[in-house]
C-alpha cells in the first residue's frame, strides 16, 4: 500500500515490507513478522536492525522472555527524511567544494586542459583561495597598485591566509614609485618581489597572473566591478610559464 512513498524516502523493497508487516499488526516477535512478510528470517532479523537503526522499528524487551518489534511513530518517516535531506545537501556541498578537482583529474588523464571561468568579486576571492592549496612557492605577475585600489581587503585578507598556511610567492612587479612604495616591507616571511622594467608597459596592467601546481590562474580588476578570472591546469602551459617566469625573474632587480 505505501511502497512507493517508502521506496522514495530510501527504504529499500525488503525493508518496506518489513516495515509495514510491523506497522499493521502491531508487537509482534521477528519469526511471525518473517512468516507475515515472507521474508526469510535471517534476512527479516537483519532487516529488522535495519530499520531499529533508522528509528523507524523499536525493540521491545520487557514484554515477557521473548524480544518483540513494533513501528515508531510514522511521523518519524518525516524525521527520516529531514535527515535524508541534511545529508543530500551536505553531499552536495561536498561535491561542489571537490567537483573541479575530479574534473582537473579525468582532464589531466585525458590530455584535455582544465579551464574554469568565473565572473564577479566572487570569481576573484574563488580563484585566489584556489592557490590556498598550492604545494610549491607561488609565483606570480601582480600589479600591486591595481589591487590596492580595487580589491584590498580581499587580498588583506589572502596574504593573512598565505601566512596562516606558511604558502610562499615569488612576485615580478612592474617597476613604478607607488609600486615600490605600496611593496615596502610587504610581508616578507611570506613573499618576496623582484621589480621589472619595460619601455614598452604601462605604469598599471590591471591584472594579477599566478602559477602554482600545474596551474595558471588569471584575475582581471577593472571599474565598475568588471572582474573576470580563470584558471587554467596543464601541465605543458604550467610549464611554459614557469620556464618564461624562472627566466624574467633571473634578469628581474631587487632595489
């Protein structure tokens, strides 16, 4: 009668029998819930722990020598699924936080690059946190003035974390006065910069470019909130740039 309700909630065939063989007769020892089900009664004691365990059966001990099960209360299906549903959305969570890992693997297998895209100061704090995880120094291209005037409390707090984790980062700046003087003294347990210069750059590249893990990540700042980022795992391309940054950072000056 309730089979496919108690199938949707999760019970399986078995346990929906049992459950409404118990449901409908009342107290009963588990020999005649196995006979009423036709269910056999090893596969019935188990099924019966099955459901003590959702809270769905109770076991009765005080009623004579024999120990007896009758049903919860049936509003306890309602509980069943409430708890169902916690675990579905934590699972989900879950999946969210390490899908983009599983896709990165079966890429790499592949020979597929894994590109993620993202928009928004979300995408920024997304991508930043990404090198969080990074195994190796961080190396990365940053204009430092650009993030000063649009994201500074979110790399405020970044570089706290970078601290936290003991995550090191190489960074290459474009030689300007107010980058020299924004780099002052700039977290040095934990970063250490080198300044380039270039006839051809301009004093702000609006861009900040890391390399970490088999990653290159991109981060865009721009008015009006136009913020576009990405991060892109290739082994070749991580190894690429890591080859053109070892190679700037060389010919790259401190003072």
């Amino acid at each position: 009668m309730y089979d496919q309700i108690l199938n949707q909630i999760g019970l399986s065939k078995e346990q929906s029998v049992v459950y409404q063989t118990v449901l409908k007769t009342g107290l009963m020892v588990a020999s005649k819930i196995a006979t009423n089900s036709g269910i056999k009664r090893s596969l019935c004691y188990k099924i019966l722990e099955q459901l003590i365990e959702l809270g769905l059966i109770e076991k009765r001990d005080d009623v004579g020598k024999i120990t007896m099960f009758r049903a919860a209360h049936p509003s306890k299906l309602k509980e069943l699924l409430a708890k169902k549903d916690d675990q579905l959305k934590s699972a989900e969570a879950t999946l969210g936080a390490t899908l983009s890992k599983m896709i990165s693997d079966y890429n790499l297998v592949s020979g597929k690059p894994n590109v993620q895209f993202f928009e928004g100061i979300e995408g920024v704090e997304k991508v930043l946190n990404d090198s969080l995880t990074a195994t190796e120094t961080i190396d990365a291209y940053s204009d430092i003035e650009s993030i000063e005037k649009y994201i500074p409390e979110i790399n405020k707090a970044y570089v706290e974390k970078r601290k936290k984790f003991n995550i090191k980062k190489r960074g290459l700046i474009l030689d300007t006065p107010k980058a020299r003087e924004l780099l002052k003294d700039y977290h040095p347990e934990v970063t250490e910069n080198k300044f380039i210069k270039c006839s051809l750059a301009p004093s702000q590249t609006q861009t900040i470019l890391q390399i970490y893990d088999n990653k290159i990540s991109f981060i865009t700042l721009g008015e009006n909130g136009l913020f576009i980022s990405m991060i892109i795992e290739s082994p070749n391309i991580y190894t690429l740039q890591k080859y053109l940054y070892q190679s700037l950072w060389e010919l790259a000056t401190i003072n």
